[in-house]
C-alpha cells in the first residue's frame, strides 16, 4: 500500500532578499472524505483533435512517431491499471466524411481555406489501425470516439471491431447548444434540446445495425456535450436521461473559461491562478451534474468533460502556453473537477502552433523525424496523474484554506487526496499563488497535523517539486528534478540544474508537520532559490505481497 503526502505550491519572493515568514497556516484536514464519488488515476486525458491526428500520428500503423509513443508512455505509466484516456473528435468531425475506402492518407483535409476553428476532412479505416497500434505499444488506451460526421454507422461499427475493447464510447453530438450559430443546421433557425433529442434518437436507431452488430449492446453512448448556452439540468428535466439512460454511459460536458475565436479576450494569467475562479469554473451545470450522480438507478452515468482548455479556439499566446496556466491551473482545476463529480476531463490538443497543446511535433511531413517540444500543460497531465496514484481510487476534497474557494483575494489553496479503499489521505495538495505579478515577500508556512499520516510512515516522507522559473516560464520547467527541456525525443531527463531541485525526504513524527515555503535551499540545502515551486511529498512505495 502507498501512504504520500502531495504539496503542491508555487512561490514567489525575490531574487535577493530573504524573505519575511508568518505564522503557518493551519492546516485542518477532515479525518474521513466528505463524499462518496470516486475517480481514477486515468482522470485526466488528452482530446485529439480530428482534423489534424495525422501531424501527432503520422498516416498509418507503420509511421506512428516513435516520440508521441514516449509522451503516452509516460503517461500511461503513471495511471497504474488503469489504460490512458483519449479522445478523437472535436469540431471537425461534425464536418468531416468518414471513408470506409480510404486507405491513404489517414485524415485528407478538403479545404484548406476553411475556419481554422473547424478543418473538415476526409478519413478512413487506417485511423483506427493507428489507435489500436498506439494502444498495444504504450500497454492501454481507452478510446472516446465522436461519431458525429456523415456514415455514422459505418464509422462506429468500423471502430468497434478495430477498437474492441480499447473503445470506451460513442459521444454523440458536439456541442450541439452551438448548432445555430455555427451553421451547422442552416435549415433551422433555431435548433433547440426537443431537436437535439429527436436526432439523438434517430442516430441511435441508425446504430442498431453495423458491422459490429448493435452498438447499443455495449452501454457506451455519451451526450449531450453541451458547452455553453444551454442548461443540463433543464435537459434532464425534459427527459433525455428518462429517454436514452438504458443506452447512455456518459453525460458529457465540454467548456473553457473564455475564448479566444475573434482575436479577444477577457482574462490574463491573474484569473487563472485565483482559485475561487477555478471552483466557481469547475461549478458550471452543478446542480445537473448533482442530479446524475445522486441518481441510484440501475443505469446510473458518469458525467466527463469531453474537452477543455484554458480558452476555446486555440488558446491564448503568452497566457495558455505558461507554467502559471498550462501546468498550474490544469491540475488545479483538474482535481477541482474531480472533487464536484466529473469521472473524467481531456485536455485538447490541436494544429501546430496552437499556444495551448500538450506538445509540437516538428515542421515537415507528418510522421517525420525530428525534435519535438513539450509544452507547460503536457506537465500538468503527469502531476495529476501521480496525485491520484491510489490502488482503489480517490475521493479529491477542496480543503478550503482561507475561504479559498469563495475568496478571490486568497492566495493560498489546498485539496486532500483520500484512498477510496479504506479512506485514509494518501495526498494533500496545496498552491501558494502570492503576488504572481510582483516580487514582494511572500512566502507561506503549512502546519500539518502529523496524525495525517500513518504512524509508520511519518519519518520518511519524499518530497517531489514542479518548477518553472516564472509563471510565465514555457520551457525551463522541472518536475522531480527530470524536465523535457531541450528535450526532442519525449523522455524526461535528470535537468541537471539548480531551478530543478530532485527529490528528498522529510522527517514528519512531531505532533505538527510544519511546511515552511521559505526559500527552499533551508528546507534542502539547496544553494540558490528559484521564484515558482511546486512540490509532492511522497511516501516510498512499499509492496506488500
């Protein structure tokens, strides 16, 4: 059994002045989880853009860039037993044709003067025979699947018989509140939830005769993946889970914090590093999400977030691609989402030079060799991961410290990561988001009841930190003193470097475990201090056979 403590901060004082400690901070941690709902250590995972797979994937099973199999190794290694969560699917495949004869290329884009928003592209069979190849190489992928361009069935019964159990569902409907105003029913003026339900109905009996046989067989429909102007809880009300529950796995949600799809934007990096803004996000359709996990009937969905970003239409330059948003933010906002009841979230990757995706493949052909560059948020997918490392799943609880989750002036956050087999705290996370602007003093002390922690394994804790310089940073980023940094090949490396302090250990039998975020060379004997930290305390693994 793995027993660990998760400090997550990220710190700021000056370069050359000790900084001024105040009193810790008392941290309260209940002794038991204050909900039942439970998650994974798979939570967190990437959506792939249809339209442009081929740039990540090459064009068939035998060019699959042996790098992309490194970064979803990487993470596929960290979710236990648990296979990675992709999804392939996005605006594009509202538009796009599925092909059953094509065989070259994978995807075939058809106009190449079209809404760089949504790309429709011609594709075909070989994509699925790439999934599948990336499944077996990286040891498990679970596959989320938006059927939603013309051949509906033939493209589902296609990717069901490839896929088999590597497919984790159907979602069907993209954002469907947004038909309207993208045009994508020109023939009605006002597409409405009674219209939605009447096509969701009609693709589902469309999907009783495939090639795989009935689709609806295997429980694993998703919907309605509305993402901004309508409401879940009225569509509940009006009967869609009354309607489609025998047939529904998922209820899926998509939505960004704001967008960025007429070169606009409300909110710089301050929003996001608030996180009373985080919980009030993550509190989008609550009380729908309230009334599907409450639910205690025989079919009872999950609800997931099919897609997210920092901001819809590509992100925002010098904003999405930051350690202080493409890391930070993430996994707060990840572990916020998994505390109010999401079972899953996917983070969304694009075209290159999109300022929010995961990693860029290099210029060239598709498949091509070359360097590849990770970017701040593939990071904030690791952490995420290794903090719900749990052999029975989590339950994740806002700690709440100092009206955190109300107060947008608190600059301090925390979360307690309970073990869903015996509910004990197997994590504790916290953010130290002081004056991301500035250079004041402003370092924090944590006192943590020692009694967090198992008697056994209170003297030997391991500390692990994720480190950018700024919180502007976008590529001198560390995490347990590895970084892909100048890295091309998708493998973490030992950074070599004081701003990437590696692991240690520390001492927590006292009655009080007190975390000073003081200048870390006090607490490790480091030399020099950097402004951003952001560490996991970890206890060793211990097998018990």
């Amino acid at each position: 059994m793995l027993y660990s403590v998760v400090l997550f901060n990220a710190l700021l004082f000056p370069l050359f002045l000790w900084p001024v400690t105040a009193d810790p901070i008392q941290i309260s941690v209940p002794s038991s989880p204050p909900s039942t709902h439970v998650v994974q250590q798979n939570f967190l995972g990437i959506s792939f853009e249809l339209s442009f797979t081929d740039e990540y994937f090459g064009n068939d099973a035998s060019s699959i860039p042996p790098t992309v199999v490194n970064y979803l190794s990487a993470l596929r290694s960290r979710v236990g037993n648990n296979p990675l969560r992709v999804r392939i699917g996005g605006n594009s495949m509202d538009s796009s044709t599925y092909v059953p004869s094509q065989t070259s290329p994978m995807v075939q884009l058809l106009n190449a003067s079209a809404n760089d928003n949504d790309q429709p592209v011609d594709f075909g069979p070989a994509l699925w025979d790439v999934m599948d190849k990336v499944s077996s190489d990286i040891g498990g992928a679970s596959y989320l699947i938006d059927p939603n361009s013309t051949n509906v069935p033939l493209l589902a019964g296609a990717a069901a018989e490839k896929l088999g159990s590597n497919l984790d569902g159907f979602l069907l409907g993209n954002e469907p509140d947004l038909y309207t105003s993208h045009q994508d029913r020109p023939n009605i003026q006002n597409y409405t939830t009674a219209i939605y339900m009447d096509e969701f109905r009609t693709v589902l009996g469309h999907l009783t005769t495939t090639s795989d046989g009935n689709i609806l067989d295997k429980h694993d429909i998703g919907g309605p993946t509305i993402c901004c102007s309508w409401n879940l809880d009225a569509l509940l009300d009006d009967g869609y889970t009354q309607s489609f529950g025998n047939d529904l796995k998922y209820i899926s949600l998509q939505h960004y914090p704001q967008n960025n799809c007429f070169g606009s934007y409300q909110f710089e990096i301050p929003y996001y590093v608030q996180h009373a803004n985080v919980v009030q996000l993550a509190a989008w359709q609550n009380s729908g999400i309230e009334k599907v996990i409450s639910s205690t009937g025989p079919n009872r969905q999950e609800v997931i977030m099919s897609e997210f970003n920092s901001a819809s239409c590509g992100g925002i330059p010098s904003i999405s691609n930051t350690f202080a948003v493409g890391s930070l933010w993430t996994i707060d906002y990840a572990l916020q989402m998994a505390s109010v009841g999401y079972s899953a979230a996917y983070l969304h990757t694009r075209e290159r030079g999109i300022s929010y995706n995961l990693f860029a493949p290099p210029d060239g052909a598709d498949g091509a060799p070359g360097p590849w560059t990770t970017n701040p948020p593939f990071y904030g997918l690791l952490v995420t991961a290794e903090a719900l490392r749990s052999t029975n799943g989590s339950i994740v609880a806002d700690l709440n410290i100092g009206d955190s989750t109300t107060n947008v002036k608190a600059t301090v956050s925390g979360y307690a990561i309970y073990n869903a087999g015996d509910s004990t705290v197997g994590q504790l996370v916290f953010f130290n988001y002081a004056n991301t602007s500035s250079s004041a003093n402003t370092s924090v002390s944590f006192a943590v009841p020692a009694n967090v922690f198992p008697a056994s394994t209170r003297n030997s804790l391991l500390v692990k930190y994720l480190v950018g310089d700024t919180m502007q940073e976008t590529t001198n980023i560390g995490w347990g003193g590895q970084t892909f940094a100048n890295v091309g090949d998708g493998k973490l490396v030992v950074a070599n470097t004081t701003w990437a302090p590696p692991n240690a250990q520390i001492d927590c039998t006292k009655a009080v475990l007190s975390m000073s975020l003081l200048p870390v060379w006090q607490l490790f004997s480091l030399e020099e201090h950097h402004p951003y930290r952001l560490p996991i305390l970890r206890q060793p693994l211990v097998l018990v056979e």
